[in-house]
C-alpha cells in the first residue's frame, strides 16, 4: 500500500515534459519560434503538411500553448503571409531608397529580385499571393490590411516611375500596376510550377519584362 502511494506522490510531483517546455519560453519568443517552425514546415511540406498538433511538437511545447497565439490554422497561415508581406515591403523599400542607382535601375534590380524571391521561397510565395487564404476568401483583417498596404505602395512606385520618365506616362497608374504586378506574377508562377524547366534564362527574361513594362 505504501508503495501505490508512493508511485501517486511521485507522479504529482512530476510535471509535464511539454509543460516544463511551455514555461521556459517568453510569451514573444515562444510566438515567434511558431511562426519560425511554420515558415520552415510550409517550406519543407507545403500547407498541407501543417497543422498546429504537428508544429506544437516540432517546437517541443504543449497544443495548448499553440492555440494560445493561434486558434486555428487558418489565422496561423494569415499571421505567417502577413509577416511576409511586411519584410516584402521592407525589401522592396530598400531597392527603391537606393540613391547610389539610377531609378530605371532599381526597376530591373526589383524584378530581379521579385524573381528570385518567389523562386526561392516557392511554397511561402504561394502561401502569400496563392488560394489557399485568398480563393477561400478567409484573409484575416489584419492580412487584407497589409496586403493592401503594399498594392498602394505599389501604384506610388508606378506614379513616381511614370514622373520620372522610365514608365509609360499615359498608361493610368492603377492599371498599370496591375498588369505589371500581373506580368510578374505569371512569370514567377511559370517557373515555380516548372512549365519553365531552364533556370539559366531568368536574368534575361527579367530584362525583357523590364524592357517591355518601361518601353
């Protein structure tokens, strides 16, 4: 009998391994290490791939810690393409800032760079431009916000390029961003779906959208 009590006294003074786990996180540094694992777990397995009881164990805390930050899937997935938008504006911002280039020069070192990002983070692009949060119409607000954020800044990019001589003056700004975001876009799907098998010919088909979209 003393032994049962024992083993019932021992197993109350043990605490949860994942419970030992959840507590030596500080609040923003556990919220940061989810997004961090989920980036790496869409990279690796596409959305499909996550789920909050598989990234819970990936970062070694509880489920319910998890769903602490995140009540579902789906705002997780938001919070991820909402952060990527912001570091694609951050980006985005530096070319253009660049005054040791002229501004028809920061136009193809962006479509260069617009390229190459989507290439290499395929399955994040895809999480922030693809259907998987837009086709199922379930963008958070958040998301919708700074989504709409950069198309802005976009169309500022477009009118200041238009003033500046190396865009087409007469094209009005909005459509022109449109088709111009449109043009990349299709390019970077081709190449991420592998309907362009050739990587070599990037830089050159990156000139010839610039030398198309700036006649």
């Amino acid at each position: 009998m003393s032994r049962l009590a024992d083993k019932i006294q021992a197993m109350s003074q043990k605490p949860a391994r994942k419970e030992v786990a959840d507590k030596s996180y500080h609040h923003d540094d556990l919220r940061q290490k989810l997004i961090d694992a989920t980036r790496d777990m869409i990279r690796s397995g596409g959305v499909e791939a996550l789920s909050l009881r598989k990234l819970a164990d990936r970062v070694g805390v509880s489920r319910t810690a998890a769903y602490h930050y995140f009540r579902d899937k789906n705002v997780l997935l938001c919070t991820l393409a909402e952060e990527g938008f912001r570091q694609w504006q951050d980006q985005i911002s530096r070319i253009f800032q660049d005054e040791s280039r002229l501004p028809a020069e920061r136009y193809r070192i962006y479509i260069r760079w617009y390229m190459s990002y989507a290439l290499e983070n395929a399955e994040y692009y895809d999480l922030m431009f693809g259907r998987s949060i837009w086709k199922q119409k379930c963008a958070t607000e958040s998301l919708k916000a700074v989504a709409y954020e950069v198309f802005q800044d976009q169309i500022k990019l477009i009118r200041q390029g238009q003033k500046q001589g190396f865009l087409p003056a007469g094209e009005d700004s909005l459509r022109l961003a449109q088709v111009s975001w449109g043009t990349l876009h299709g390019l970077a799907r081709l190449l991420i779906d592998g309907i362009y098998t050739d990587n070599s010919h990037i830089d050159e088909m990156c000139d010839c959208a610039a030398n198309l979209l700036m006649r």
